[in-house]
C-alpha cells in the first residue's frame, strides 16, 4: 500500500461507520454515556483533584480495554458477515481484558519513550503499534507477541497509518470544536451538553481504529496472497 491508497482508506473507514453507526452505538452506548455523565457531573461539581475524581479516572482506565475489545470485536464479525450481539461482545471484551490493559501499558511506556525524544518519533510509536490490539485479540497473541508483531508488520504502513490518524483527528476534532462555540453562543446548560459532546467524541474516535483495522484487513490480503505464490501447490499457507 502506498500513499496514493490513502484516500480509497479514509473513503471506507468513513462508509463503514456511517453504515454501521446504529450497531457501533448500541454496543457503546452502555458505558460511554455513563461515563460521560459521570465525567462531566464531576468536572462541574467537584475539584479535579479531588478523590472521587481520581477514582473515577481509575473506573475510567479500568473499562477502555473491555470497551475497545468489545468495539473491535464487533467490527471484525460486521466484516465477516455475523455481527455479534452486544452481550457477546462484551463477555469477549471482559475475556481479554488482562493481556490488552497490559499491552495498553507496554504501548504507553513506549510512546512516553518516543515522545520523551520528540513529538514525531512519539506519533510513529503510534502508528507502528496500531496493529497491536488486533493481534491481541484476533490472533490471541500475549501483549508482548502482539506488540511485536505490530511492530514489525506495520514497517511499511508508518507514515500511511500516521497520515491517515492525524486527517481523521483533524476532520473529527473541527465539528465538534465548532459545536462547543455554538453552544457556548447559545447560552444553553452546559452540562447536558457537556455530556453530548463527550459521547460524540467517542463516536468519532471509532474512525480511527475503523481506519487501523482496514489498513490490517489489507495487509492480511497481501500476506495471504504472497503465501499462495509461495506456495508449491498454490494452497495458502495461513
């Protein structure tokens, strides 16, 4: 894949969540919407240093990996033509709850080392383990084979995958920043929105991952074709 494809990407990582928006949300909306009401009635009434605040920052970081699995479990069978009810993919997103929190961790360490150098380097970490949470979950790989394995099946794609993340941050973070101005115009309460707001936030943050896991979809593709012409009967390999 060149940077040519890019466009092709980000026009199917963009039909894929507007086509699938209501089954993404029906599986998201039963912890983002609480979590951003609970957020928000905290950064509203309470100090942000206060206990409760951290405890829920905890709550918080507690839930990301079952909630991302869950999300990621669905995309994967909308792929394959099943998609998963809800409560299946959330007991999925429970199951692997241990080895992702650890990959999310192996990931942060390395990206504080790269930005800890530069922003740049910091955002090619990112774009070198995108692949990461696929491994983990689809290929049941431990944080560190899955870690690996991003690391050196995205060599190829660092600057596609980075490009590509930056646009849809871009694109993503304007509509929702000019809602806030509106907002702030209207006089309206702004905690109820405040909430909205944070629940789009999340929809939108879907499209990052949509894009990683069609750019991995496709890499998969060449792999499988490249194992065909190596193979001596023309049977695949994987």
């Amino acid at each position: 894949m060149s940077m040519n494809e890019l466009p092709n990407l980000l026009n199917d990582t963009w039909r894929f969540f507007r086509a699938n928006i209501w089954g993404l949300w029906k599986v998201l909306f039963p912890i983002i919407v609480p979590v951003s009401i609970i957020s928000t009635a905290l950064s509203e009434y309470l100090p942000s240093d206060g206990v409760v605040s951290w405890v829920v920052l905890g709550v918080v970081i507690f839930l990301y990996p079952i909630i991302q699995a869950a999300m990621i479990f669905y995309i994967s069978s909308v792929l394959t033509g099943e998609a998963l009810p809800r409560g299946v993919c959330y007991r999925l997103g429970a199951k692997y709850w241990a080895p992702l929190f650890g990959l999310y961790i192996l990931g942060a360490l390395a990206m504080c080392g790269g930005f800890f150098l530069l922003i740049i380097p910091g955002l090619i970490v990112f774009s070198r383990i995108m692949f990461s949470e696929f491994y983990c979950l689809l290929y049941e790989q431990s944080p560190v084979e899955a870690f690996e394995s991003s690391w050196h099946q995205t060599r190829d794609y660092q600057w596609l995958l980075l490009v590509g993340v930056l646009l849809i941050a871009v694109a993503t973070s304007i509509p929702v920043w000019l809602l806030e101005k509106v907002v702030e115009s209207t006089g309206a309460i702004g905690s109820i929105f405040a909430v909205v707001i944070g629940v789009i936030e999340y929809m939108l943050g879907c499209l990052i991952t949509i894009f990683g896991y069609r750019v991995f979809s496709l890499h998969l593709e060449k792999l499988n074709k490249q194992s065909q012409q190596d193979s001596p009967d023309g049977s695949p390999l994987l």
